[in-house]
C-alpha cells in the first residue's frame, strides 16, 4: 500500500468502534503499533498488510481496504501474534471475526477466491467432522480451477497411493454430538448479525 493522504469523508468512521464491540476486539483500542504482531508473523513476507498495518487501517477508518485485503485470508492462525502481543490482544480472532465480516459484506479481495476456499473447507469439516483434502479439492479444484486441478493429478495420485490421502472420508467418533455443537454456532452466529 502505497502512502497517501486519506480523507475524512471516505473513512468508515465507526469501523474501530464496529471491531471493538466484537468479543475479542475489546482490547484492540490498547494497540500501541509495536509491530510485534508483524514481526513474529510466519506469512508476513507473503502479505499485502501486515497485521500492525491492518490494525492502523481499521483505525483509520479503512473498512473496504481492510475487508477486501487478502491478509485477512493468508493468516495461518499459528496465535504467533497472539502470544507476543504485549497489550494482550487477540489478532488472530480479529482476523477470523474480520473474514466473516468480509464474507457478510461480499466484500473480499477482488482477484482472490478465498473466500470460496473457506465456505467449501468449513463445509466439509462441518459435514464429517474433519477435512477431507480430495472432497476439498474436488469442489473448490474442479469447478473453479479444472486446469490448475489437472496439473496437480500427479501429486495427488502419489499421496493416495501412499495413503496420505484417503479416498473416502473419515468421520470422527460421536459426530452427532459434534453436529449439535455446529448447529449452536451457527445459531449464535446468526444472533450475533441482527
């Protein structure tokens, strides 16, 4: 992000407010821009903001830069940042509560489909219990990236040989307990929207 001047007028005003109010935003008006977050950050090198950068823009009032950066989606979620914050401040649920924000909104980065990625993998995992990589491959791969699927053929074939990837899906132990746990999450989510 290049430098430059940003206006009052185009600044979500609320927007530290709106991220305050969230469970695990109410320390997050504590940052004081130490970049320890940045610095222990594993994927940093990868992102277009580190998460110093994108706690200054929440601060600004940058709404759909933030929403739409593809940071958001690249977080390992390691709670490297988490650990090392010294005000105490919980970044990677930041992060997870700033992806369903942007999902909410529609408003992820324009040339990515992580958005995508995520529904599909959380899908699956709410499906069985766990992941399941060659159903996550088949509907994030197939349909969106049949070419980009094709080229990873030998790879895949190599990992189911050596059973590293299993062709049915394991479901976990009592998944019916775990399908009720899901089912409240959903419902609270939903009662955290209106």
């Amino acid at each position: 992000m290049e430098d430059r001047t940003i206006l009052e007028d185009y600044q979500e005003k609320y927007f530290l407010d709106e991220i305050a109010a969230l469970p695990a935003g109410e320390r997050i008006r504590s940052c004081i821009q130490c970049g320890t977050c940045s610095a222990t950050c594993p994927v940093a090198p990868l992102l277009d903001h580190t998460p110093r950068r994108i706690f200054a823009m929440i601060r600004a009032g940058m709404k759909d830069e933030v929403l739409q950066s593809p940071t958001l989606w690249m977080c390992s979620s390691c709670y490297e940042c988490t650990v090392k914050c010294p005000a105490q401040i919980k970044i990677t649920e930041i992060m997870y509560a700033l992806k369903r924000m942007a999902i909410r909104k529609c408003m992820t980065a324009p040339d990515s489909d992580a958005d995508r990625f995520y529904k599909h993998f959380t899908g699956i995992v709410c499906r069985y219990g766990r992941i399941h990589e060659l159903f996550l491959l088949m509907k994030y791969m197939m349909f969106h990236h049949p070419f980009a699927m094709l080229s990873q053929l030998p790879v895949g074939l190599r990992l189911m040989s050596n059973g590293c990837m299993p062709i049915l899906p394991h479901r976990m132990k009592d998944h019916g307990s775990f399908r009720k746990i899901v089912k409240k999450a959903l419902e609270l989510e939903e009662g955290a929207r209106r």
